[in-house]
C-alpha cells in the first residue's frame, strides 16, 4: 500500500510539474496557454487549417531579430486578433479581426512598419475584451527553443 501512493505522489508531483512548465502567455493580466512557433516551418503553418481554438489558448510567434512583421491569413479557418510586440514585450501594433483567406489575394496585416519580435496570435475579440492598449507588455511562460 505505500509503494501504491508513493508512486501516486510522485507521478502527481511530475503531472504538476509538466502542467506548471506548459507554455503560457500573460496579457492584461489574463492567461492563455499557448504554442510557440519559433523557426520559418512553424512560422510559416501557424494556426492554418484548424477549425477551432479554444478560448483560453493563443499561438506566439518568436523570431530571431526585430523587424516590421506583416501576417496574412491564408488557409486559416477562424477569425484572429494579430498582436505584436518588440524585444521587451511591449506591445507595439495591432490587427485586430483578421478575418480567414481562402483563396488569393488575401489580405495583409502588418505592424505598421514598426520593429517586432513576438507576434501573438488569439481568438478575434480577445484584444477588445481585455481592453489592451499599446505599451501593454506581454508576460511569456515555458521555454521555448531558440528563435531561427
């Protein structure tokens, strides 16, 4: 009997950890858990071909440098607030709405030619519920692979 809940101790104790390492984004003081996108491939698909994000999750998108971003929406099923921030996670511009893009042409959504380093993909919507303002600073949890 004790090995039994030693073992369950500690297999809850790994469950915790990995649930307390699991990446997170922290904006205007709401969570959301996310997926990083740190080199061209996972850059390039982001959230392409889902039909669905849950509420509470986003996809941030690191890249190795600062620079003017502009993002589009081909293949993407459902509308996005486009959010990006410069090296100190500042946020900087907003999209906010994009709405899915089929077919070509579609439309882009750049930063205003203003440097950015992270750009935070969530459902269309969130920007305006959590009333974000530019020079909010965004809070990044996990660790994520070197940006390339």
């Amino acid at each position: 009997m004790m090995k039994w809940m030693l073992a369950a101790a500690l297999c809850g104790a790994t469950l915790g950890a990995a649930a307390a390492d699991a990446p997170s984004v922290t904006l205007h003081g709401k969570t959301y858990s996310t997926e990083f996108a740190t080199d061209d491939a996972q850059r390039e698909h982001g959230l392409m071909d889902r039909a669905h994000m849950d509420a509470d999750h986003s996809m941030l998108f690191i890249f190795p440098s600062d620079e003017p971003r502009a993002f589009w929406m081909k293949n993407t099923l459902i509308p996005l607030d486009i959010l990006y921030f410069d090296q100190a996670r500042k946020l900087v511009a907003m999209q906010l709405n994009a709405q899915p893009c089929k077919a070509d042409p579609c439309a882009i959504y750049p930063s205003g030619n203003l440097p950015a380093r992270y750009v935070l993909e969530l459902n269309a919507g969130e920007a305006g519920r959590l009333g974000l303002n530019l020079g909010d600073e965004l809070t990044v949890s996990g660790t994520p692979a070197p940006a390339r």
